[in-house]
C-alpha cells in the first residue's frame, strides 16, 4: 500500500509515491531516504545498467575524484562512514564505483531500481495530482513527486565533426567509456578536448600509445592534485571525529573543511602571495582555488596575480617554449572555467610520442578514414576520443520530456535559461523536485554533501505536505523570480561571466551570460533553506489541500 492517500484506482503496481530519475550519488540516497526513512513507495528510473551514475558512465582511464574521499562521500549513517576504506586520498573511479555498489548492496537498493530504463516523457496531470512518466521501453506508472537525481554531468556532448562516418577507426566518449576497457598499446590516438576529463585521459593514454594528438581549443590552468596513497592516521583522526568534520564542512562555502583563505592577495607583499601560492601549489588539489585569497574570483587584479603564478609553473614544466606559449591560457581569468586537476600532464608533451594541435590556430575540418584533417595537415589514428564535455546542468533534465501544468513544456520555460526556486522546484511543476538543479550550490558543493542537503530538503517537504494534508507542492512564481535575480546578482559581482564554461548560459546573440549555480557558497545557501522550511515553506505553494480521505499510512523499514 502506498504511504500517500492515492485513490484506490492508482494503487496498482504502477503507481508510486515517488519516482526517482538516476542512481547515482542522489538517486540512491533518495531512495534509501524517501523508502526506509518515510516508508513511501519508490521506483527508480536509471538508464544505465548499474549504479553509480558519473562513476559508472566514465570508466576512462585516469578517471577519479579530486575532492579528498573522505570528504567526496555520503555522510548520512555513521556506520557506513566508520566500515569504509578509501586507499588513496582521491579515489580511483574503480574504487568509488564499487563504493557506490556497496551502498546498493548495503540498503538493498537494487529491487527498486530499474535499469537500462530511460525516462522519456513526463506529464503532470492536475486532475489526479500524479505525474504520467512514461519510459524508453514503453512501460508507464504514474506517481505523485517526480525527482530528478539525474545529474548535472551526464549528458556527453557528442560532437559531430564532418565526415566521422568515414572513420575507420573507433571513437570513445569518456562519458560513456565501454566497460571493457580500450587497448590503445601501439595504436595512434586522437584526444579532443582538454577539460578535467581529457586532462586526465590524455595524461594515461600518452603512457600507452604509440602517437597520442592531443587537439585543444582552450588552454586550461591545470594545477597539480597531488594524489598519494591514504594516510592511515589521517583516516583515523577523521573518523574518530567524523559528525564534527562533516558539520563543519557543511559550514564552508565548498563542503570540505580544510580551506582558510586569507582575505585579499593584493594587501600582502609580493613575498606573502608568492608564499601562500607556493604553499597551495604544493598541498595539491583545491587549495590554490578555494584556500590562497578569498578575492581570486572577485577582483581582476587579484585574479591576475594567481593567474600569472599558474601560468609560470605551468611553463617550468614544458622544454619547448613555443609549445608552452600553446599549453598555457593567456585569454581569460583562472577559475572562471572549473579548475583541472593533473599528475604529470604537462610532461607528457616533452614525450617524443605526442602532438599538440591547436584548433584555434589549425580548427578541424573533417574526420577523414584515417585520422583527423585540421586546416594545415591530417593527422593519423587508429582511435578517436571525444573528452567534449557535457551538455551541463540543465541537459539531463530537459531530455526527459517533461510536461507542467497547462501544457506547459519545461524547455518552453528554460528557452532563455533555467529559472528555478533554489534549484529544487519550479513554478507551473508542481511536486517536481531537481537533486543539485539549476541555481543551486551543486557543483560549487562538495557534491554528496549537496544532494544529501537536496534530498533530505525533499524529503521533509514531503513529510510536511503529508502531516499538512497538502497535495502539491511548488515554487511560486515570485519567489523563483526573485531567486533567478539573486543567484544572477552574486555570479554578476564575480568574474565569472567573463568566461565561457559549461557552468554559464547565454553570451550568444546578444544575451548576457549568466551563472547557472548559486555561487553564495553553501554556508549561506544551508541557511536560506533552513529559513525557508522555518517559514512554513516560505516561496513554496503550499495551499493546495487533500480531500478528507487523506490516509497517511506508513511502510516505514526502519
Ligand atoms: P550522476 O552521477 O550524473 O547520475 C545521474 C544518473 O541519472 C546517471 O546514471 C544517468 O544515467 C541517469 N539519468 C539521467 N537522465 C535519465 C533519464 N532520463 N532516465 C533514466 N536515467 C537517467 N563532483 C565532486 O564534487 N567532486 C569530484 O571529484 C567530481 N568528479 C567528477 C568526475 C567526473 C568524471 C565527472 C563527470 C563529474 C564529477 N563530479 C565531481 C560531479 C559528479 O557528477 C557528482 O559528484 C556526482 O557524482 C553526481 O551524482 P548524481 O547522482 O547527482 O548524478
Ligand atoms: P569540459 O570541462 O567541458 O571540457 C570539454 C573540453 O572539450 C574543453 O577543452 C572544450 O574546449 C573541448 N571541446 C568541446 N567541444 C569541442 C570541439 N567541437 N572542438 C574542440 N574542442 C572541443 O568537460 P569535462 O572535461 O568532461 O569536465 C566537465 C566537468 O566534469 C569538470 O569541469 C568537472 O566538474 C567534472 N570532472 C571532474 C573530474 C575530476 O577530476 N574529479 C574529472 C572529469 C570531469 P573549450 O574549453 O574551448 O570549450
């Protein structure tokens, strides 16, 4: 039976208090959370055939976290904190996808998932207060919540360049890398893209192949990760004190502790910034970005001082200087794109076996049998591997065909850039909720840190409206109104909008580009919530109520 009061005609094995799209890091918690912790009825919606989400899709080689482990996992049971091992201070995607299979394992999560099941279409029907979710394999069930853990990172772009049907050769997305892995022993290889996904491909492929190309469009401020095995005291005393550690990363702009910026880098001396930027170029990973100067992002000339330091480390690293004038970004301010992290990246171009091409310089014309032609010669390979990055944030989403009240289509609403109620709900769809959506701190948030505060937000807001007897739940349109303009307002005063990343939409036909995150920093954005719910879900369409059936029964496991 279901936990809602659904009419005795949609309790039927197609119905369900809540369907899930994803199971990854939000689409398992979600179902662990609304299934054990609410008793609801769930079913979860995920088109690949495994869990793990990001951590199944990119199985390249070289892929892994650059958040520390212990910080980049779920904190929501102590027990599954204490009992897990993490073998390096960033884990290997391997180790964080059987991590996440532990979880499935663990709670049992796999009866309620359905794999290899996209979801294609989403309608909201107000008469029946359910949404109609219709999938790829032409099965249908209706439910009252839809919840989005669809990701913000898993729709691949898949560029067509001209003539890729003449390619003889294979072609790999590292976001859909085959699971059987790819043997590039003796082979010529064509890398596109050089992101945080090629940065770390590129760095394993050049290991292994015969000729790596290496093709970049934008030079990237890769700085070093500095990946070393875990550190069993580290680990201890982190888990010896693991509900402090977490309680205060909830409390940082990004979800992980360790950062203490100092406030500006133009009111030290030259020495005092060279010290600092010295100190965070070599603890690795995050610190330059997030732990040097709290102006990096705010101010051009303070943005000009790390970016001029970045760029010369970068060119100590390359013996051939006209190749490190080609590797090094001179053309926009560090950080406004999400930083890459590397492990030797910038050595392998001293390597006799790999090319760099800039298709600025030489753009692509077409993918021939044998290779890739640019504008100045063609180029061999025997495999091609696309690291083109994702249509971000909102692409998940509005492939799924959604549908709101009155017809309303969600990408109709998103034609000019998301607009959303604290990137989790969104007028005209009631009872939708987004894991991480648009105007949210998501990526800017440690991530399983982020779709736990997600989930468990939804989770209490449908509690409310069952204690409550509300039957839907939505972001009024003022206050998604006044939401959009304030997450603009924030990313306006920063230097973001200098900068063309997948994070930002519009700077095309004249139409300003704005942030698609919240860039208040998380601290700020656990507190608006929080006020939010103390308000009586203060935003939020609450008025809507159930018909005296109401029953409220629960299935609660635990
Ligand atoms: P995902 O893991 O993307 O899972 C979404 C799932 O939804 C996918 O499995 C997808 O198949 C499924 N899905 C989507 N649409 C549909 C549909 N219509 N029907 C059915 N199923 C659907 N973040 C960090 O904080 N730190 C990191 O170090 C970090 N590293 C990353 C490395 C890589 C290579 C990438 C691509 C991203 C990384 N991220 C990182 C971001 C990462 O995406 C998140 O940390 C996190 O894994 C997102 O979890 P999720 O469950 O929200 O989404
Ligand atoms: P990305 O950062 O968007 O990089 C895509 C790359 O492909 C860019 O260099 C882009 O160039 C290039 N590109 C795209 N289309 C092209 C074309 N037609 N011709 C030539 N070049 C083209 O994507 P990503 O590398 O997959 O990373 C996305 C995000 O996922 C990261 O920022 C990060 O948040 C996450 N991630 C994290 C890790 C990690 O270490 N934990 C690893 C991988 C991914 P332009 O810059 O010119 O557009």
């Amino acid at each position: 039976m279901a936990y809602l009061d659904i009419p005795a005609e949609q309790s039927s094995p197609s119905h369900f208090d809540a369907v899930v799209v994803g199971a990854g890091f939000a689409g398992l918690y979600a179902l662990h959370k609304l299934r054990d912790q609410l008793g609801l009825r769930v079913r979860v919606f995920e088109a690949g055939h495994g869990v793990g989400g990001t951590w199944f899709w990119n199985q390249y080689p070289g892929a892994r976290c650059d958040v520390e482990s212990l910080h980049y996992s779920y904190s929501f049971l102590a027990e599954l904190q204490q009992e897990w091992n993490w073998s390096e201070k960033y884990a290997s995607q391997p180790e964080i996808l059987a991590y996440l299979n532990h979880v499935a394992d663990r709670f049992d999560l796999r009866s309620d998932i359905s794999f290899e099941t996209r979801v294609t279409s989403a309608v909201w029907n107000e008469h029946d207060r359910v949404w109609e979710i219709g999938c790829g394999d032409g099965s249908a069930v209706t439910a009252r919540y839809l919840i989005c853990g669809s990701g913000n990172l898993s729709v691949p772009k898949d560029p067509q360049f001209d003539g890729m049907e003449n390619f003889d050769g294979e072609v790999y997305l590292t976001g859909r890398w085959p699971h059987d892995g790819v043997n590039f022993e003796g082979k010529k290889v064509a890398v596109v893209g050089t992101g945080s996904s090629g940065i770390q491909v590129i760095t394993e492929i050049a290991k292994k192949a015969d000729h790596l190309t290496v093709f970049q469009r934008t030079p990237n401020y890769a700085t070093p990760l500095r990946n070393v095995p875990a550190d069993p005291e580290r680990t201890a005393a982190i888990k010896a004190n693991y509900p402090q550690v977490r309680e205060n990363a909830r409390k940082t702009r990004g979800g992980v502790p360790d950062y203490n910026p100092l406030p500006s880098a133009l009111t030290v001396t030259p020495e005092e910034r060279r010290r600092v930027f010295d100190e965070c170029w070599d603890a690795g990973g995050f610190q330059l970005y997030v732990g040097s100067f709290q102006d990096i992002l705010i101010d051009k000339s303070a943005n000009a001082t790390i970016s001029e330091y970045i760029r010369e480390r970068i060119s100590e690293r390359i013996d051939n200087p006209a190749l490190a004038e080609k590797l090094i970004p001179t053309d926009y301010p560090y950080g406004t794109k999400r930083p890459p992290f590397e492990t030797g990246y910038y050595e392998i171009f001293n390597q006799p076996n790999v090319t760099l091409v800039d298709v600025r310089e030489t753009p692509i014309v077409s993918v021939t049998s044998g290779g890739v032609l640019t504008t100045d010669s063609e180029h061999e390979a025997d495999i091609l591997v696309l690291a083109t990055g994702f249509d971000a944030i909102t692409g998940p989403v509005l492939d799924m065909g959604i549908i709101g009240r009155d017809g309303e289509t969600l990408n109709d609403k998103w034609a000019h850039g998301p607009r959303t109620y604290l990137g989790l709900s969104v007028h005209g769809f009631p009872n939708l909720f987004l894991v991480t959506g648009p105007q949210s701190p998501s990526v800017l948030y440690n991530m399983p840190l982020a779709i736990e505060d997600h989930v468990d937000f939804i989770a209490d807001a449908i509690e409310y409206c069952r204690r409550n007897g509300v039957e839907t739940i939505e972001a009024r349109l003022a206050a998604e109104d006044a939401w959009v303009a304030h997450t603009v307002e924030l990313s306006d005063a920063t230097l973001l909008p200098e900068t063309d990343a997948w994070w930002m939409t519009g700077g095309t036909n004249g139409k300003p580009r704005v942030c698609m995150l919240y860039i208040g920093g998380a601290a700020a954005y656990r507190e608006i919530c929080a006020k939010v719910v103390a308000d009586g879900y203060d935003g939020f369409d609450v008025s809507a109520q159930r018909s005296a059936s109401f029953a409220g029964t629960s299935s609660r496991r635990e």
